[in-house]
C-alpha cells in the first residue's frame, strides 16, 4: 500500500498540485467497470448515478464503456448540465421532486426536459403533476415508486399501485414508463430475519407484484437496486438496475455485492506539520494521557479536514477525539514510528462518493503513473 500512495504522490508534485484534490485512479475504475461486465445480468441494462458520479466526463467514461445513455437524475442543475452534455440520454427521477421545482423548468418549453421521467410516490403527486401537465399543455413521463421493503415512501402495495392506475387514465397529459424500487435494506439484514439473499429475494417477488399491474405499454422503466445489490440479480423482472458509487467504491460500499472491486476515488492534502503533540495546559496532563495510550506522541495538521472520508495513508493516521476535527487544519495521530515530513500528502478514502466528489473542484485523473487530467465536477446539490 505504501508503494501505491507513494506513487500517487509523485504525481501529484508532478503535476503541481499542492492542495486538497479528489484524486480518481482511472486504472482501477476502468477495472471495476470490466468486473460490471462480467458480473451484470444480461438480460438487465445499467442506469448511471449522476448524484454518485457528479462529474461529466466520469459519467461519459463509464456511459461509453457500458453502452448505457440512461441515467438516474436528483437535482435539477446536475439534470440540466446532464441533458445539455448528452443529448441522448434519458433520465429517470431518483426521488419526487415538489412539483413546483419541476415547474419552472417545464414552463421553458425546452424539448431536451421530454427526456426527463418524474417519479410519482403518492396520488397526491399524481394529481400534482397532471394538474401541471395541463396547465402548460404538456405530456409529461413518470414512473411510480414503489416500496419492495426499505419502507422510504412510495406506494406500499399493489393495490395502492392498481388504483392509482385508474386515476391515470382520466390524465391523458400523462404518460405511465414503469417503477422503480430500491431495496438498500438487504445487505443489512441480519442472519436472525433471514439475511440478505432472503431479503433480496423478498424485494423481487415484491416487485414483481408490482409490475403486474402495469399495462404492457407502461413496462419501458422497471428499475431496481442499487450499487450494492445489483450485480446480485438474477432473472428479474425487472429490466434495468442503477449504479453509481460500485464504480470509484467509498468505504460505506464494501459490501459483499462488490467484492473484488477496488477504491478508485481519494482525497489527497498536503501535510502542513508533523508535531510531537501537546494539549493545551500543563504538559504533565499530555505526558499522562499518552501515557495512558490515549493522546499519540506524534502527529501532523492536514491542509483542511473534517471530511466525509476516513484516514488510509500515512499508515495508522488517526483522527484523535481530544483535539476533535477540522475543517481548516485538522490534527491526525501518527504511530510514533511513523516516516512523514511537511510537505508529504495524506490520502482519505471516502465513505461516500456523492457530494464528496464536488468539493474540491477539478477531479485530478491519475493513470499510469501520473496525472493525465483534470474533469470538472457538476454543481452540489
């Protein structure tokens, strides 16, 4: 591993960059694409995560190495600069949108929007959204969310489901594409309730009561899962599946659905100072606690701090409670044997890739030994 990161930061002083940077290893994400490939059912397509990978260029990468133009979209700017950059892509609501967000971008009348399919949760959205439908004049996609066990929202049964169908005939400015579920819960469901493989197995047959209901010409969307569980279906009903995290893997994705993939995305700072650290007061009380094992006799301040990420080179580095987080300069803990200078960059995995791949301005490319590039990032959400 140090071997790994010491390289990284080779090419970081190479390329001048002296400063926090998301760092992507192209290398290891086009390698965890490959293991999609291999993995995917084929009888199910890949709809891509634009809230996960929040940056165009990643997004048309893993687009043209999959053969996907789908997408599953959650804030409207990222939806707009998403439709403006690939002007055959479809996308699919991740979430209900209020209907007067949706409002000011359909009253523009631009065409790309008709690439755009609004999730509907309840028939109060529904008679929302034909309410808007028909005021603009307008047909207007959607698809129903429907709850196969994480209990988030949606509609909670068939039936629910089946009436709200009905409702929909008499709104001709509608137009009914399919679901979409999520089952996040399985992975997390312990042994004692039946396990993940039960659980998944439960979120399909559920699903498939779902889409029962569906009319033949309202089956184009039958979305399902995400980053953690779809590589884990297998003859579904359902036809397509949505990822975003598995491709750069943060740390809350080390999931048995993904195994074998690699982490692919850091957070890579400058070491501004390595200390043998004090607390504020008298000195005895810092000995003590060292002592103790509970204060590091050896540490650094990183060049900013407090991150959604944990801590993987120097080795060991650790946040430490007494001195708390930073957002400016935050301390880590050093093993006191440890070999870091000012100047030396410490690398952070993320524990989630979406937000976190925005907050530092351009993606720093790394490939074959050093950086090939800089890809701008979509605006936060």
């Amino acid at each position: 591993m140090s071997a790994y990161f010491a390289t990284l930061s080779e090419a970081l002083k190479q390329a001048g960059i002296f400063q926090p940077c998301l760092l992507l290893d192209l290398d290891r994400l086009d390698r965890n694409i490959a293991l999609v490939k291999e993995r995917l059912d084929p009888s199910l397509a890949v709809r891509l995560v634009d809230k996960s990978l929040a940056c165009l260029p990643l997004l048309s990468h893993i687009g043209n190495a999959l053969g996907t133009d789908r997408l599953m979209t959650f804030h409207p700017p990222i939806s707009e600069a998403v439709l403006q950059a690939f002007p055959d892509a479809d996308l699919l609501y991740g979430k209900p949108m209020p209907v007067g967000a949706a409002r000011p971008v359909l009253s523009r009348g631009d065409a790309a929007w008709s690439r755009v399919c609004w999730l509907i949760d309840t028939q109060e959205r529904l008679a929302e959204y034909a309410a808007l439908a028909a005021e603009l004049g307008i047909e207007l996609r959607i698809a129903f969310e429907i709850d196969v066990g994480l209990h988030r929202g949606g509609f909670a049964e068939p039936e629910a489901l089946s009436r709200a169908l009905k409702v929909l005939s008499a709104h001709k400015e509608l137009r009914c594409e399919g679901v979409m579920a999520y089952e996040a819960h399985a992975p997390h469901i312990p042994g004692l309730f039946g396990g993940p493989a039960k659980a998944l197995a439960r979120a399909s047959h559920r699903a498939a009561a779902f889409v029962a209901c569906l009319g033949a010409d309202q089956r184009r969307i039958l979305n399902i899962g995400g980053s953690k569980t779809a590589l884990l279906h297998r003859g579904s009903v359902t036809n397509e599946v949505s990822m975003g995290s598995a491709f750069v893997l943060p740390s809350d994705f080390d999931t048995l659905g993904l195994n074998g993939f690699q982490p692919a995305a850091f957070i890579a700072t400058p070491i501004l100072k390595v200390v043998e650290p004090m607390l504020p007061g008298p000195p005895a009380v810092s000995r003590l606690l060292q002592a103790l094992g509970w204060f590091p006799r050896k540490g650094c301040y990183l060049y900013g701090g407090k991150w959604m990420a944990e801590p993987v080179f120097p080795e060991d580095m650790k946040a430490n409670g007494l001195l708390g987080l930073s957002s400016n300069q935050q301390f880590m803990g050093l093993p006191a044997d440890a070999v870091a200078r000012p100047g030396d960059y410490a690398f952070l995995r993320p524990t989630q890739s979406e937000a976190v791949l925005q907050q530092f301005g351009p993606i720093a490319v790394f490939s074959g030994g050093k950086i090939v590039d800089r890809w701008p990032v979509l605006p936060m959400m």
